[in-house]
C-alpha cells in the first residue's frame, strides 16, 4: 500500500510537469520536476514503464544542461524544441501505462477481496486468466473451489470437474450454496444466456460475487458480427432456447474471422465443426455489447459493480447478486 500512495504522488509530479509544459514549455518549474522523477520504486509498474520513468529523467536534465547555454546557442537551438517533444512523448506514454496497472491492481483488489477464503464455483476452467500468470490472479486466495463442466471431457479440458452439468442447469446443485462464482469465456458458448445467469444466482448465497469474462468482438474473430440485442437475449430466455440450437449459425458461418482462429481450419472444417457445436460446444452464439452488458446482468438479477473494456480482448463484468 505505501508503494501504491508513493506511485501516486509520483504521477501528480508527472500530471503537474505536463501541465506546466502545457501552458508555459519554458517554465522552470515544469522541467525541475523531471529531474526529481525516482525510478526503480513502485512495484506496479512494468519494467518497460520504469524504463520510460529513467528516460523521462535522463532528457529531463538534458533540458537543464541546455537551457543553461545562451539562448543562440546553435545546440540550444537544435535539440531544445526535440528533447522537450521526447519528453511529453515519452510521459505521454508512460502515463498510459501507469493507469492501465493501477486499473488492474485496483480491479484485483476488489475481486479478490470477494473470493478471499471463500468457497466457490467455476463454470468451464481452470482459466488462465485466473492463474498467477493470468490477469486477474485470484486462484490463490480462494478457500475451496469446485468446478463444473457440460462433459468431462472436451475440447476444452481432459480434467475431472466436480460436476457435469449445462451452464444453465445445474440440477444437483442446492440453492444458495457458494459464495462466489466464476466463469471466463463461457458464457458467449452457451445459447441462452439468460438462463444460465439466472441459475448462477441461484446457486449464489445472497450478496454472493459474480465474475464473468466476455470476448469484446471488435478485438476477436467475431468482429464482423453484429452485436446481440437484449430483446433477443431475453426472447431466448423466453422460449426456453436449448444448447443444440443453431439460430446463428448462417450468420457465423458467414462472418466469423477465420485468419483470426486458425484453429477452426479451412471454411469446409469449420462448418462441419460448427454443425455438430452440441458435441463440442465452440460456437459462439452471441455477440455481447459492452453498453447493454449491465441491463443483461440486471435482468438476472445482479448488480454490477464494475465493468470493463480496458484489458483486450476481454469485457470484465463483476457485480454481486441482489438479494
């Protein structure tokens, strides 16, 4: 936590020097701010954003050798306006990077603080994204989890699960029995969504957390698919849409990215894949919208309490159930 407050006051010194350069480029309290950057000292920052901070420095007291020298000095002249581009340019970038990590240190918190020695249920899995090497690493801070799978083994995993189940019936499971419950990538895989929602709060103790990954299209092999409305997702869970349904498959067949999942072969394999999807479950039957993802999880009965479309190519929706 106190390397956390130090990176903070660490980017208010980088905020300040951009804006001081923003206004007045000769100030000198803008490029003395530069040379009092400290590298090396907040453990949320990647090696390559640290790299930048040492950058940052090194042309920062390159600008103060140069101002030092007579305004016609024909260095002065010649690297000033350069050196300052590389500066803002370098900052620029370094402070993308410094946000994007405390996004993700401060989404890890509020997860992991949900799941922390608690008993939970993954859906599909285990994920990577769930791993130490994973985006958001929480395996290691949950108390027991068990899992749960449409068929032991599959294309997916040739690991045992606790249960073998459909994502949206979950028939030997007893209401209000875990306290948490995962699911990454699974959900676009399953044909009413809506359903499979709503036996997860069923599953879920009251005020239970919910952590679902959804693939965002425009940076996946579905991006020329167009997204799945909430009239149709509810219609779904209306008709009481079962796994073997194949609705979408023309427009799959039609608009899936094939160069972006070699994996699904040439067009002949992947329809003959396709067509047997109850067996292998690949297909992904819906195309979710990062604007309508709240009122989806609302209408199950969930509150979200974040979402987000800042780490490619997932949508990350956590919320908890309503009571």
């Amino acid at each position: 936590m106190y390397n956390n407050i130090r990176l903070a006051v660490q980017i208010k010194k980088i905020n300040t020097a951009l804006h001081l350069f923003a206004v007045a480029p000769c100030n000198n309290n803008a490029w003395s701010l530069l040379v009092r950057l400290e590298p090396g000292h907040y453990p949320v920052l990647s090696d390559r954003g640290d790299r930048s901070l040492w950058a940052i420095r090194a042309a920062g007291k390159l600008l103060c050798l140069m101002r030092g020298l007579p305004k016609g000095n024909w260095l002065r002249r010649s690297w000033e306006t350069r050196t300052l581009y590389a500066i803002f340019l370098l900052m620029s970038r370094l402070l993308e990077r410094v946000s994007r990590r405390l996004k993700r240190w401060y989404m890890f918190q509020v997860i992991a603080s949900s799941v922390s020695r608690k008993t939970g249920l993954e859906i599909g899995g285990p994920s990577r994204d769930f791993s130490k090497e994973g985006l958001i690493p929480i395996y290691s801070r949950v108390g027991t989890l068990h899992t749960c799978n449409y068929l032991n083994a599959n294309i997916w995993s040739n690991q045992a699960f606790d249960y073998i189940h459909e994502a949206s019936r979950l028939e030997s499971i007893a209401d209000a029995t875990f306290d948490f419950l995962l699911a990454s990538h699974i959900l676009e895989h399953v044909a009413n969504p809506i359903k499979a929602l709503k036996e997860w709060h069923r599953v879920l103790r009251p005020g239970g957390s919910l952590l679902v990954l959804l693939p965002n299209k425009e940076h996946t092999f579905d991006h020329r698919r167009p997204y799945t409305s909430l009239a149709h997702l509810i219609a779904d869970f209306e008709a009481d849409t079962r796994e073997d349904d194949l609705t979408h498959l023309e427009e799959i067949l039609r608009l899936h990215d094939l160069e972006m999942d070699p994996p699904a072969g040439t067009p002949e394999a992947f329809r003959e894949r396709s067509l047997k999807n109850f067996e292998n479950r690949a297909l992904h039957h819906h195309v979710f919208d990062p604007k309508t993802v709240p009122d989806l999880f609302s209408f199950a009965g969930f509150r979200l309490t974040l979402e987000s479309i800042d780490f490619q190519p997932h949508i990350i929706a956590f919320g908890r159930r309503s009571a």
